[in-house]
C-alpha cells in the first residue's frame, strides 16, 4: 500500500456539451460573484491613491493570468473532469489527490457555495423577510440560503444543459448589470472629487498598496480555475480550454477595472474608500431608489450565478474521487442521459446546508460556541472567540476558515506543472506555458503569499482546517484497504 502510486482512473463520461461560450460563462459566472460589489471601498481605503486603486485590479489580472496559463497546459495535457484532482494524482500520487478531494468535499466548495447564497440571502431578507414556515426559531438568511442551495442543485440534478444554460443567463445578467455600473458611472460623472495627479516617482509612499488590498482582489478573481473541472465535458478542448481561461480572465480584468473606475468617477476617491455599497450609491445617485432595487436584484443574480457554477463544477471533483476511490464509490454514479453527478450533487448539497446552519444561524453559532467551551474545560486551554453573532458574519467566517486549504492546494497544483513535465516528458502537450520556467514560478509565489496571509488571518482557527485534512489520511489508507476500483487500474 504505498503513498505514491500513480493514479491512473477512467475518466468520468464525456459529452461534450460545452462549448467555448459556455466555459467562458463558467468561469465569468463563478469569478464575478460578489466581491466587486461588496469590497471596493476596503481595497481602495487600504490604496494610496486612486492610480494605485485601479492598477492593484491589474496586477490581480496578471496573476490570474498567469495561473490560467499554467491551468491552459495542464488541463489540455490532462483533459479529465476533477482539474486539479488529477493533476495532483498525477504528480504526487493518489494518496494527495485524495486529500485534494477531501478537502474539496469537505470544506472548500461547500463553503465557497455558502459565501454565495449567504449573499444572495442577506439581501434577498432587506427586500422581503422570509417567513418561519417550519416555526423551528432559524433567521431568514438561512431560509433563503439554503432555498438557493436545494433549487440550484436540483435544477443541475435534471442535467448539465440546465445547468449551463442557467449559468449562461445568470453570467450575462450579471455583466449587463456592470454595464448599468458603468453607465451610472457616467451619468453622474464628477471627475473633479478625484485627485487624478500621477504618483511621485520619487515618494514611495505614492506607489504599491496595503497586504489586505491585493489579498481581497485575489479572492474577486478566484474561481476561474474551476473551469478544468469540468475539462473532460468540453468541445474541441485543445482549442476551447486555453481560450476561454484567456479570454475569460482577460474580460474579468478589463470589467473590474472599468467598474472600479466608475466608482471613481461618479462618487470620488474619498467616498469610494468609505465603507458601504458602491454600487447602490451609485445607481441611486444616477437612477434614485429604482436604482437601489435594480442593484440589489443584479447582486442577488451574481452570486447565485457563482453559487451555480461552484455547485456544477465541485460535483465533477467528487464524481472523480469516486471513480478512484472505493470509500467515495458512491460519488462516482452519473445519471444517464443527462450528464450529471447525481449522488455527488446531492451529498455536495448536504454538506453546504450544514456550513450554512453552522454559520449563518444562530443555532448553529451556538453549538460552536458550546464546542469551543468544551474544548477549554477539556483542555485547559484558552481559546478565544465570538460571543455575539449575525447573519452577515457567516460571509467572512466561510471565506477565512476555507481559505488556508484552497491556497495549499493551489501551490501544490502549481509544483504539479513542473513535476509532470519532467515524469512525462514525452507527451504531447498542445498548449505549453509560455516563458517556462518563469510564469509557473510566479503562480507559486503568488499562492505562497495567499497561503501565508490566510493562515495569519484566522490565527488558531488553522488548526481546525490542519485537523480536517489530517482526518483525511486515515480515510485513504481505509480506501486502499479496500482495493482500487477495476476501472482506476485499468489505465496502468
């Protein structure tokens, strides 16, 4: 039984049902989630000025970029539904391909789909309160967060069709939405607010941003990698994969950028660093409280949009794990005829209704809490923690606790790229990185630092996310107890 056996399993069943259009949708629809129209204000407050508030976008872009080039080679040279879980097999052996799915299983989409609905839900509740049908005491965020969790992976349950065509009109109403930013941008356009002075190349103090600016514009362009998700699911995929991680990248940087320049324009620099929602204040500045509605309706579409493409691009992971790996076998079963995961959706589904009790009831941060007491007295330790509790908390406890274990995995999908290159030296690759060695190395310092930082941010809570993925290794050495699945050993 050995840690470093290469993986070799039958990929999932390929339709070919997506075009380049609908990966491109894809990955707009997971990127542009909510980011661009809840944290503004804080990356530009935590920027000098607003030269530095536009270009820490583009410098986002460019790291993006430079990941989507190395995720262009990999997920060409290796086009199976699952990305970086194959990879990572395939580099590292199936003991870190099974944790990679582990921890994807376990906490990272499931919270990355919470941090969505729990969007769509708060402001869904200042709209119209949902009601306590079931009188079980749990607050409207909830309700409707777990609404949008239930309908969207039902609508993907009935097939991948659905659930692309879902995702092309939620990722178009969104953009159509940017334009509205833009427009508004324009019509109330006070170029006069802003100091638009160029920085002084001789004050340092002029130039570069805060930590906290760049780690929040990574997080608004996380996702685009989760297009090689679905990779063994795509059309002409030497042609489609690269194109629409470039393509999609570059249209999310020119849109960020372009909207935060209307922010600018139309509230001013020292406004567009004050916290609260640029965008409402902006459409109402330009359109009055009509315009208040429509921004709250086009937040709301977003992060269902992303929620959407996170729920249809995670079940093909587990679909993956299953297929691999007897003790997740039951995550391998595709419904015929309609291209869909069931199973793994369906248990996907569950695990992010617990993080959405747990974080964004007050029930649930009760039993945190009572956990924690438990764990002092036992102990004798001191951990300290939250007392009081919200409904929006649950947006930055989801994002904080699953970040460490999405950045660890990242940098080690961007040491697979040099590894795979040297075990398969010979195969053929049709798209290469460009500048190699250089770009890779650049992707692996960026995850690095985000690793770093994100570990920092939430302090002990690390231990917890060190513990899940501990958890995971006895799980693999129980799976390999129990043989590999015929289909993993045919490709030997």
């Amino acid at each position: 039984m050995s840690f470093s056996a290469p993986a070799r399993s039958a990929p999932a069943p390929s339709h070919g049902q997506l075009g380049l259009w609908d990966t491109v949708s894809i990955i707009v629809g997971i990127v542009i989630g909510t980011t661009i129209f809840e944290l503004p204000w804080l990356i530009f407050d935590n920027t000098p000025n607003a030269w530095m508030g536009l270009a820490v976008w583009v410098f986002g872009g460019f790291l993006a970029l430079v990941g989507g080039l190395c995720y262009a080679e990999l997920a060409t040279t290796y086009p199976r539904s699952g990305g970086d879980y194959h990879y990572l097999t395939q580099a590292f052996g199936r003991w870190v391909g099974f944790l990679f799915g582990w921890a994807q299983l376990s906490v990272v989409l499931p919270a990355s789909i919470g941090v969505m609905v729990f969007v769509f839900a708060n402001i869904a509740t200042s709209l119209q309160p949902f009601p306590d049908v079931f009188n079980l005491g749990l607050n409207s965020e909830f309700y409707y967060a777990a609404s949008a969790v239930l309908a969207i992976t039902l609508l993907n349950i009935l097939g991948v069709v659905l659930g692309k065509i879902a995702q092309n009109v939620l990722a178009a109403a969104k953009v159509l939405g940017l334009i509205g930013i833009l427009v508004a941008g324009l019509m109330t356009m006070q170029p006069e607010l802003t100091n638009w002075t160029f920085p002084d190349a001789s004050k340092p103090e002029q130039w570069g941003w805060e930590a906290l600016a760049i780690i929040l514009v990574m997080y608004a362009f996380g996702g685009w990698n989760d297009a090689a998700f679905v990779a063994a699911e795509v059309r002409d995929r030497r042609r489609n994969i690269p194109l629409a991680l470039l393509a999609g990248i570059g249209a999310i940087t020119v849109i960020y950028v372009l909207v935060n320049a209307a922010y600018l324009l139309g509230l001013g620099f020292n406004q567009a660093r004050s916290p609260g929602s640029l965008p409402t204040q902006l459409m109402e500045n330009a359109f009055g409280e009509h315009g208040v509605w429509v921004m709250s309706v086009i937040i709301m579409a977003s992060a269902l949009g992303a929620a959407n493409g996170l729920i249809l691009t995670g079940s093909r992971v587990y679909a993956t794990l299953g297929k691999d790996h007897r003790l997740f076998g039951f995550l391998g079963g595709w419904r015929p005829g309609a291209g869909t995961p069931i199973v793994a959706l369906i248990i996907q589904a569950l695990i992010t209704l617990g993080f959405v009790y747990l974080f964004g009831s007050n029930q649930g941060h009760e039993a945190s809490n009572q956990f924690l007491d438990w764990l002092n007295q036992s102990l004798s330790i001191h951990i300290d923690y939250r007392r009081d509790w919200a409904p929006r908390d649950a947006f930055n406890a989801l994002v904080s606790h699953s970040a460490p274990a999405f950045w660890l995995f990242f940098l080690l999908t961007g040491f697979s790229l040099f590894l795979l290159r040297e075990k398969n030296k010979h195969l053929e690759r049709p798209f290469s990185v460009p500048l190699y060695p250089l770009i890779p190395i650049i992707f692996c310092l960026s995850c690095t630092f985000m690793l770093y930082r994100a570990t920092i941010y939430i302090e002990w809570r690390t231990l917890f996310v060190v513990a899940l993925l501990l958890l995971g290794l006895p799980l693999f050495l129980l799976s390999q107890s129990m043989g590999i699945p015929s289909n993993a050993e045919s490709e030997r």
